[in-house]
C-alpha cells in the first residue's frame, strides 16, 4: 500500500517537473541572427610571372541563440574564380571536385563547403564552442577565423584562460588585426576547404594550444603553447611553438592613444625537408598611435634560424601585412620565412564608410 503511494507521489513529481520544464523552456528567447556576405574581387599579380584573377565568393549562415547561453548555427561557403591565366583548372574544380584538391591552382582550391556547423554555449565568464565554427572569441593571435574542433575561454577577476583543439581549418585569407581592424577583403581571396584540402596542406595532424591571459591597468600579458602532432610536410615531424605577447595601452592625449605590441617566440619542428634544422624563433615589436580616425606607426621583426631555410609555421596571423591575404594566401605566411629581418611603417584612416591602409615595408620581407 505504501509502495502504490509512493508511486502516485514519484508519478505526480514527475508531471510537475516536466510541467516546470515546459514552461522554462517556453519563457526562452530565441534571436535569429542571419549571417554572411558577397563580394567579388580583381587581383593583379605584380612579380616576374603575375598571377592575375578575378574571384567572387559567398557565404551565408543562421545563429539561433537562446537566452539560457546556448546557441547553434549552421552556414555554407562557395567561391568562383571567374576569370584565372588557368582557367582550366578552376573548371575542374567547380565540376569535378567541389571540395577541391591541395594539387588545385591558387587561391580558389575548393569550390566550397560547409563553413558553419557548430553548438556553442556563453555566460559571462565562460565561453565553449564545439563543431565548425568561428574562434576569434578565444582571442588567441596565431590561429583563428572558422576551425574544426573546440575552443573555450574562461574569464576570473584579472586572468583569462583558453584552449583550442583544431582537427582542420576553413581557409578564405580572413586575417584578424585589432588596431587598424581586419585585413581589407582578404576572406575573399581564396578558399580551401576544412578537408581534404586544408587538412592535407596546412594542418596534417590534430593541433592543440593552451594559453592564459593577465591583465593588470593598461598592461596585458600572454604566454602559450601551440603543438602540432604531425606537419602537413615530407618531414612530418611534430612541432612545437612557446611563446608570448606583451601589450601596453597609454592615452597619450585627448583623442590620441599608443599601443605598444611585443611578441616572442621559439618553434621546434623541421619546416623544410632540404635540411635538419629544428630550431626557428619570432621576435616582433609594433608600435600603433591612433589620433582620431587616423592611425599610424613602425614595427620591426626577425625570424632567426639556421641554414636560412624552412618558415615559421603559423595558420593565421594579427600583423598589419597583406602578404598572405593577397600575394601568397595559405599556409605559413611567406614574410615568415626563416631569416627574414625586416621593417615597416603604416598609415591607415577609418570612418564609418571609408577605411584605408598603406604600409611600406623594407629588409628582407617577401
């Protein structure tokens, strides 16, 4: 008799709980956020042999976000190369292979993909994201734009942490740079699909970085580690990155601020089958003003290692160039390269319809 009792009480509790649940899950609000963009673009190549081309690409998402910090999306990305020296080549990618080949002709190796399949999840500390998605929220200088993977990032009182577990990136030339904002029209550029082409070409194993973030006043400090299980490369040896940045802000004036940028960094990992050098390193000081809509400044970098061969190995990058975007999309940046001692000064000009940048570099950048 107790027994049936306690039945109808388990029973009626859970009608209560769902009933509750119904009615939590009908208080939530769901805000549709459409996404995406179309543009089309002329690029004349300027070296010995130019490569000119004219690309178009699209892309278009949804964002459902809820208002319990959940939210997931889905987004597609395509491109055409309209007019190429090797048209040919762009045909077969467009009839043959839609999601390319890392054997295509640049900067359009892939037709297109999925861009966006993600489920995230945000509060005011914490922030995860698990699928195809984009990782610029982890803030992290050396990977971002739309991964394949996880990245989360944890905020308490002065320190941040993150962490990004990348299997494959989506590679359009989206270039990320906080002081004159991002790289004009480089994600129209070119487009490599997560897999098989970025995967095989840029990527080769399962990347992982770990990362914490101090702030203190004005000043911002951020060590990582950044590991590659296996170079998309004939060596494929694993690499190894440890480093930092240094970031100081300071109001000059009324209207007129300074942003101080030292970066650092030693690599591990053979990044040129010729030779068994391992060992390879970054240093890179940028220096920013900004005096209302206009900005300005000098930076200075070298990349020291032996035998003058290989690259430093990054997936993306926050530097002021357009080297990689423009001239040589993908994977390293070709001003990376080992032994390059080079200098620039910038100026740029942004209002809320026009934005433009200048920059003239000098020494050995490529």
């Amino acid at each position: 008799m107790q027994y049936k009792k306690n039945k109808k009480r388990y029973y009626y509790l859970a009608l209560w709980i769902l009933f509750c649940n119904g009615l939590s899950l009908k208080a939530l609000e769901i805000a549709v956020k459409p996404f995406g963009y179309l543009g089309l673009l002329y690029n004349q190549g300027a070296q010995k042999n130019p490569h000119s081309y004219v690309g178009a690409l699209a892309r278009l998402g949804v964002d459902f976000s809820y208002s319990n910090g959940w939210s997931f999306g889905i987004g597609a990305i395509g491109a055409w190369n309209i007019y190429n020296k090797q048209r040919l080549a762009n045909l077969y990618i467009s009839l043959g292979n839609f999601f390319g080949n890392p054997n295509n002709v640049k900067p359009y190796l892939s037709a297109g993909d999925v861009s966006d399949a993600y489920i995230q999840y945000t509060n005011q500390r914490f922030k995860i994201a698990l699928g195809r998605f984009n990782t610029d929220f982890v803030d992290f200088d050396w990977i971002g734009g739309n991964i394949q993977g996880i990245s989360a990032a944890f905020k308490q009182n002065s320190m941040r942490y993150f962490g990004i577990f990348m299997d494959s990136m989506l590679y359009n030339g989206h270039q990320i740079n906080k002081e004159q904002g991002n790289r004009i029209a480089t994600s129209l550029n070119a487009l490599a699909s997560y897999d098989p082409v970025s995967k095989r070409l840029y990527v080769g194993g399962e990347v992982f970085v770990l990362g914490a973030e101090y702030r203190h006043e004005n000043l911002k400090v951020v060590p990582f580690i950044l590991t590659d299980t296996r170079l998309p490369l004939p060596t494929q040896n694993v690499l190894v990155q440890v480093g930092g940045k240094l970031e100081y802000d300071a109001s000059l004036a009324k209207g007129f601020t300074s942003r101080t940028l030292v970066h650092g960094m030693y690599q591990y990992g053979n990044t040129d089958a010729a030779t068994s050098a391992k060992n390879a390193g970054l240093f890179l000081i940028d220096q920013t003003f900004k005096y209302q809509i206009f900005n300005f400044g000098t930076g200075f970098y070298i990349v020291p290692a032996r035998n003058n061969k290989g690259y430093l190995w990054t997936f993306n990058d926050r530097t002021k160039f357009y080297g990689r975007g423009i001239n040589a999309p993908g994977v390293p940046a070709i001003y990376f390269a080992n032994s390059s001692i080079s200098g620039y000064v910038f100026l740029g000009l942004k209002t809320k319809r026009v934005r433009l940048d200048a920059m003239v570099a000098f020494g050995d950048y490529q």
